[in-house]
C-alpha cells in the first residue's frame, strides 16, 4: 500500500513532460505530426524566410537597404507566415525552459560572441544560396519530396566537416577571450517563479490563437495555426534537445548517432505521410521546393555547413536555443538575419536569385531548378526507391560509423 502524497503521483507526471528530457525518437515523431498538420492546412515550416525579414527591416532602418537598391515591401512581422513561426517558436522554447526551470542567461566566453558572429554570416550566405537553412533547404524539402534536401545534406556533411577541422584549429591557436565570465546566481524565489511564468506564456499563446482563428479575416484564421504549430515546435525542440546541427555534426564529432537515427525516422515517417497529401492534392507540393537544385544546394549547404560548427546550431536549433536564455545564440540569429538580408539582396541585384520559368513551368535561377521527384521519376515508386534508399543507406552509414568510428576527425 502507497504511502506517498497524491501530490507526489502528480509531480512526477509534470517531470516527466516538462522536466527530464524527451527521447529524440518521440522528438522526431512529435516535429513530423506538427509539420503534416501543417501541411493539411496548405502551409509548410520554414525559418530562414523569416529570418531574412528580419533582416531586412535592420537593414532598411540603416539605410543599407537603400545602397544597396533593394526595396522591399516589408511585411508585418507579426504577419509573415514564416516570421510568426520564427517568434512562435522562440517563445514555445521559452515557456518550456520555465516549466522545466531550465532557463539560465547564459554569458559564454568572449570569443564565442565572434564566432557566434562569424557562424551566423556564413549560416546567411548558405541559406540564402540553397534557398534556405536546414529546415528550408534539406528537411522540408525532403519531406516535399525534392532531391534538393539531398544535394543540401551533402554539402552540410563537408561543411561540418571542414568546420570541424578549423575549429579544432583555432580552439588550439586562439587563446583571447576563452575565459566565460562569472554566470550570475539566480535567487531559488525567482526560480520558483518559472514554472507559473511558464503557465502565463501558455496561456497567452491560447488566447492568442484563439482570438485569431474566431477572425472574420481569412488571413488571420491561418496565422493562429501558425501560432499553435509555432509554438509547438519550439516546445518540442526544446523537451527533445533537437538540433539538425547535432545530427549532422555528431557522428563526425563523437561517433553519437542517436540523433542523427532520429532525423532519419523523421524523414521516413514524413516522406511517407505528406506522400498521401500530395497524391491526394491537398496540398501543392513545389510550395516549399526551393529553385536551387543541385548546385545552390550543394555549395550552400556546404558554406552553412562550416557555419553551424562556429554558431553551434543550425537556424531552429539557435532559436529554441535564445529562448533558453543563450546569449551567443542572439549573437548567430542576428548576424544570420543580417547577412541573409544583405547576401540576398546583392544575389537578386547580379540576378543570381532571379526566378524563371522553365517550359515545363518550374521555377529555376542561376544556381538550380525546382526538382520534384514524383515527376522527376516519372511516378510514386522510383520516388520511394529513391528517397527510403537514400535514408537506409544514410543510417547504414551512421550505425558503421557508431561501432567503428570511422568518420570521426580525430
């Protein structure tokens, strides 16, 4: 016979969710149901458009916008489809760290805020080249079904593994600024106080969904989706610790494979469902297909690649990453905003990023095309030899390496 308190039953149900960390597996799963919801009302995750608008309301307030001829009509951030996520997100990162009682500002040493710097303006300048980050230019557009997703994770593994090479470098040379200053104690009161700080930002995200979607304004009913799948997916980046940059990296690094086999589930459960939206037209699938295939991918993907190593996470992983309170994470978003804004402005002056229609009315510019692998291979089943034989060779590879080590840098 239990002698505990009913209380006890209930505190351990609430570390169990907003405590101990979530397996990547359920992770995986949980990202993948939020983006085919997503997908069944017409819309798709992305981070770098976002960003980028970001970026371009900085730049217009400088006045870079005008040197550079390039005026934009800027949106409402609050507005913008991919923006809403990019904040949504961060604050559904943020209530999860209170609820845990995770949240810390966390001051690293100086020298990290340079290479913050530095990993967000090659993080800008690789987006901008794959037609987004490794949310928008590999995993959705895998889960689209495009080989551009492929191209991009080819050029983020030799990105991540000269990143690797020159970070180990000046981690050996460079000897200013490694020192992190004293971290600030955090009175235990305040700390006690996360959790219904946590509660609060809930609740606020609810009524701010809510008030929308009971809109007359059709525009707004689709936005506070947005908020909800937003702010779901920061809250489960955040549980899970789910970091593309991790996945990519790790292997290279440490040999760790769980996060990358967790990715790969991701793929393989997303191919598969957002398959039936396509066959069935609920959904236009060459909506988050970006036209830079194969080579925009490639070389873009392989610039953002050595960035994330110095940024120490990708676009969303830097995201969910602010909103627990790190301070060089702020550093990265700025600067990835920043040159995303500016690179992508000086691409579309020199026409690089200029779309045109092909004959076959898909999008292309100087660096790829829109590629679609069900009309690429003329039909659904080279579409799954292809993708799930892309995927088990990737794990393939990844379970040699966790037993041999053989892609490791050393």
């Amino acid at each position: 016979m239990s002698t505990g308190s009913w209380r006890d039953g209930f505190k351990t149900d609430y570390n169990a969710v907003f405590v101990e960390e979530w397996s990547p597996y359920l992770g995986a799963l949980a990202i993948v149901g939020v983006i085919i919801a997503l997908m069944a009302s017409g819309l798709f995750w992305g981070v770098f458009g976002g960003l980028r608008l970001w970026g371009d309301w900085f730049n217009s307030f400088i006045g870079l916008n005008t040197l550079l001829g390039h005026q934009p009509r800027l949106e409402n951030p609050l507005l913008h489809r991919i923006s809403l996520m990019d904040i949504t997100l961060l604050l559904g990162a943020f209530s999860a760290a209170l609820l845990s009682g995770q949240f810390r500002v966390n001051r690293p040493p100086p020298v990290e805020y340079l290479w913050g710097a530095l990993g967000g303006t090659l993080m800008g300048i690789g987006a901008t080249l794959a037609g987004g980050c490794t949310v928008g230019g590999f995993f959705t557009p895998l889960i689209f079904l495009s080989p551009a997703g492929w191209a991009m994770l080819v050029g983020l593994l030799i990105g991540a593994y000269l990143g690797l090479k020159m970070l180990m470098w000046v981690l050996e040379t460079v000897t200013w600024g490694t020192v992190a200053p004293k971290q600030a104690a955090v009175p235990s009161g305040v700390i006690r106080l996360y959790p219904w700080i946590g509660v609060a930002v809930v609740a606020a995200i609810l009524f701010w969904a809510a008030s929308w979607y009971g809109s007359e304004d059709k525009i707004l009913v689709k936005r506070a989706v947005i908020v909800i799948a937003g702010f779901a997916l920061g809250f489960i980046l955040h549980r899970s610790r789910f970091c593309f940059s991790r996945a990519i990296r790790e292997p290279l690094m440490t040999g760790e494979g769980t996060l990358t086999k967790a990715s790969i589930l991701a793929l393989a459960v997303g191919i598969s469902l957002s398959s039936v939206l396509f066959a069935n037209q609920i959904i236009d699938p060459y909506l988050a297909i970006p036209a830079t295939f194969w080579l925009g991918s490639l070389i873009g993907g392989a610039i953002f690649g050595v960035g994330m190593i110095f940024a120490g996470g990708c676009a969303s992983g830097s995201l969910w990453r602010m909103g627990e309170g790190h301070l060089k994470l702020w550093v990265t978003v700025f600067f990835f905003a920043w040159s995303g804004s500016t690179f992508g402005a000086i691409l579309r002056k020199w026409e690089v990023m200029k779309t045109e229609m092909t004959l076959d009315l898909v999008e292309a510019t100087k660096v790829g095309i829109q590629a679609y692998l069900p009309d690429m291979g003329g039909g659904w089943l080279a579409t799954y030899l292809v993708s799930f034989g892309l995927l088990l060779l990737w794990y393939g590879l990844v379970r040699f390496n966790e037993s041999t080590g053989h892609f490791t840098i050393d």
